[in-house]
C-alpha cells in the first residue's frame, strides 16, 4: 500500500510595521493597505480620493505587496502605493507611527515558566 505525504499549509496574515514598530496585523478586513492604516489612525497623504495618483507613494524598508490594480503612478524598486495594493508578506514602511495605535509584542515566558500555563 503507498503512503501519501500530506502537506499543510498556513497562510499568517502579514503584519505590517512602520520603521520596526508593528502596528496592524493585515487581516483582509480592510481592501486595501491604506483603508488599514487609516483605520489604525496612520497618517499617510493621499490624493487617491480626488483622482490624483502617486501622493500615498510609500518607502517599502522590507517585505512586499501585491498589487489589487495596476499603479499608474511610477514606483522605485523600494516604493509602494497603499491605496492599491496588500502586503504579499510581512511589511515595515517607512512611515511614522506617531499616534498610532501599536501592537503589543506578547513578552516570551522561561522555558519551566510555560508549564504553569499549561497545565
């Protein structure tokens, strides 16, 4: 009798950092990158509204997007436009998280600390 291999794959929702700071974990809730950030209060300047492309050009630092339409606006290799693309992967943007509402890094336990958790 031949055994087959099963093969599981988990797909983690990106979480999205702003200068190493994690602020959003991009959970497909909000369409876009930068419905997400405006909703954790991440000021990013955009004409996309008023039929302007390229003003929420954004510096990408590490990680990459995936674009939901083509940009009409001409990136760099290292930049991205938030209002028309999702992070592919995790994502650190070179934007400031001044005001915004920040991701608490849960704190790792000792080793023989874990067990009182799990039992």
């Amino acid at each position: 009798m031949k055994m087959s291999s099963l093969t599981l794959t988990c797909n983690k929702a990106p979480i999205v950092s702003l200068n190493g700071q994690p602020v959003l974990l991009f959970n497909g809730q909000q369409h876009t990158l930068l419905q997400a950030l405006e909703v954790k209060k991440i000021k990013v300047f955009s004409e996309c509204r008023s039929g302007y492309c390229g003003a929420c050009k954004t510096r990408v630092i590490s990680g990459s997007v995936r674009y939901l339409t083509e940009p009409l606006a001409v990136l760099g290799e290292d930049e991205c436009l938030p209002c028309c693309c999702v992070p592919s992967k995790d994502l650190d943007l070179d934007l400031s998280a001044k005001g915004a509402d920040l991701v608490n890094r849960p704190v790792s336990l000792h080793p023989q600390a874990e067990h009182l958790l799990i039992d």
